[in-house]
C-alpha cells in the first residue's frame, strides 16, 4: 500500500493512493497514519480490505501532501553509509555505523519550502532511503531480524548545513537539525511493495541538474543490518523513522567552488518505486 497524509500543515488527514492513481480517503477507518496504526495487523488489514474493495471516498487530487507519518517518536541518521559516498569525501568506510539523531520538528512534507538557516553558506542535498519501524526492536540478533521489524519505506531528503556540522565544533547535530531540514513522503510504501530494499535507484537534481544518481546496493551497511545494529543501542519502536544515508553526489563532494544551495534554488529528488518530492528554497 501506499500511505500517505494530505492537507493544511498540522491537520493532514490518513489517505490512501489506490493502484489506479486516486487518492482516497482513509479517515472514517484510521484515526492518523502513525506508529499505533503500523504495529495494529488487524487495523492493517482493514485498510487493506478497504481499498481491494474500491469503495474508499476519493478526495481532490490537488491536496497539499504532508509528511506520511504523524507523530514520530524518533529519526536515526546514517553518516558515510555508501561506498561511493565515502570515497567523495575523502572518508574511510566507517568500520561500524555512524549514527546521529535528527529532531522530529524538522520534518515537513515533500513539496514543502525548505529554509536556508540564517548565516549558512554550506546549505547541503542529501537524498536518501527512510526505513519506518513497525514493531518494537529490541537487541535484535540479524538482519533479517532487522528487516522483519520495518512496515515501510520512504523518500528523505537529509537537509544538512555542512559549516554547523563540520566547522563549528561538538556533534553533527547543528548542522541537522535546521527548521525544515527533513522533507518526508510522499507515501510511506509498504514493506510488502519493496521485496529487495538493497536494488533502489536514487536521484536527486538541483535547478534541474541531475547531481546525485545512486543505488542502495552501494550501502556500506544494507538495510537490515542498520535496523539490527541500531537496536542493540537504543529501543525502536512504531513509527520510528531511520534515515540510511546518501549516495555520492552531494555538494560538499564537489570542487570548489562548491555549489551550495541558496534560497531559490529548486530541489527535486526522487527513490525507485516511493515517490518523488520537489521543494524550493528560501531564507529563514
């Protein structure tokens, strides 16, 4: 199933796209799309039988689309997770994953403006596979353990200002946790439509130029594996979101001068069988 939220910023209501490309509604069944509703098999499977049945209301397709997920406990992040990543930057394949937190108030939907902090000149694109939790994990022993524990996938766009990351001293989480620095969705894809997590193609172009043309089957450390090794550091539970990492391409990669965003400057970026999102930028 495709999952997702639709309307006003902070009154989305639960929706469905159907196989036909209709957008219907999910509200008279599902209170929200969210991590009690990902861990419920029988609310699941209501959902399911509603939309096989094709008496879902349809809702206008014009709808702004939010982020598919409400009220998400907890983002994990994946630093240096591709080979082809690593090598961009000059790093060495981390021997184990890097892991950082990003607040779940940077999350906003799709097509939704992106700012620029104030003071950045290092604004930064990451494209990038999300992996949505669907059953508490805890100390998990293997990766298929890991894969078993994930209810879907969606397209993240990993926003980082690379001067407050790299340059201004203690952790990573300066440059990553900006207002509006982790556009979600479209949809939140259901594990069923994504049988090998590890043969997406990953795209991401900047005022229309293709800089980032990727695949997962470049992670340092596939999906499964993240969603093990997190869990033996911290609990996972539904409706918890990790962000796997971004394939080359991005502008710190790049030789000088690098070419940063700035306000104006419109994203669009896109993961194999999730969706596609676009965003324009503006100064906080």
């Amino acid at each position: 199933m495709k999952l997702l939220r639709v309307g006003t910023a902070g009154a989305e209501r639960p929706a469905l796209l159907d196989a036909g490309g209709t957008l219907r509604d999910l509200s008279a069944l599902v209170d929200d799309i969210d991590g009690a509703l990902l861990a419920d098999e029988a609310a699941l499977a209501r959902v399911r039988a509603a939309a096989g049945s094709g008496e879902l209301p349809a809702l206008d397709p014009g709808l702004r689309i939010g982020p598919p997920l409400g009220r998400i406990g907890k983002i994990v992040c994946i630093g240096l997770n591709y080979h082809d990543h690593a090598r961009e930057t000059g790093a060495e394949p981390p021997a184990e994953p890097v892991v950082f937190l990003k607040a779940p108030d940077t999350v906003v939907g799709p097509d939704d403006t992106v700012l620029v902090p104030r003071g950045s000149a290092k604004t930064d694109w990451e494209v990038e596979l999300a992996v949505v939790i669907g059953r508490t994990a805890r100390h998990l022993e293997s990766a298929e353990e890991g894969l078993a524990h994930v209810a879907g996938y969606a397209v993240a766009h990993d926003v980082s200002e690379r001067e407050f990351q790299m340059e201004r001293g203690g952790t990573w989480d300066k440059g990553k946790n900006c207002e509006t620095f982790n556009p979600l969705g479209p949809w939140l894809v259901t594990a069923d439509e994504v049988p090998d997590p590890q043969r997406l193609a990953l795209r991401l172009w900047v005022n229309g130029e293709l800089k980032q043309d990727g695949t997962t089957a470049e992670q340092i450390f596939p999906v499964g594996e993240v969603v093990r090794y997190v869990s033996r550091f911290m609990t996972l539970y539904p409706g918890d979101v990790i962000n796997t990492g971004t394939p080359a391409g991005v502008a710190m990669g790049r030789p000088e001068p690098k070419p940063y965003l700035r306000a104006g400057d419109v994203v669009e970026l896109e993961v194999e069988g999730l969706g596609r999102q676009r965003q324009v930028l503006k100064d906080a």
